[in-house]
C-alpha cells in the first residue's frame, strides 16, 4: 500500500470569457494568484492541489468564465 501525499503546484489555466461587454469580478486579497487577459481569452498561473482545485479558483473568481485546461508547470 503506497501513501501518496499531493502538495500545493502551480497550474497555468486557460480559460475563455463570454462575449459580453460586462464580465463578473469576485477576486479577493485571499485569491493570490496573476492573471492575463486579451481578447476574451485569459491565462491564470495558481498555486493549487490539483487541475479541478486550479480551475475551480478561477470558476470563484469569474463565474461566467469557461475554463480550457489546467496545466501543471
């Protein structure tokens, strides 16, 4: 039997935001990670325990956003 302990990593994901000219912003001092944006298209670099807990940060942070991928660096 192995125990496998998963530490924090740092993810790059991708995701889209809507075509809408108005797009919801929930990111707070607790949400400590850098994000770029261009044309609609976003790239966030999170310091997460796993791709689903990296891209769910980013889901709180723009709920409309549809998330791409989660990469691990």
């Amino acid at each position: 039997m192995d125990n496998v302990i998963q530490f924090c990593a740092d993810y790059r994901v991708l995701f889209n935001l809507p075509e809408e000219k108005v797009v919801k912003l929930r990111k707070t001092a607790a949400d400590d990670f850098d994000i770029e944006i261009t044309d609609g298209h976003g790239i966030a670099y999170v310091k997460a325990a796993g791709k689903i807990n990296a891209a769910s940060r980013i889901k709180k942070v723009f709920p409309s956003a549809e998330i791409v991928e989660a990469i691990p660096l």
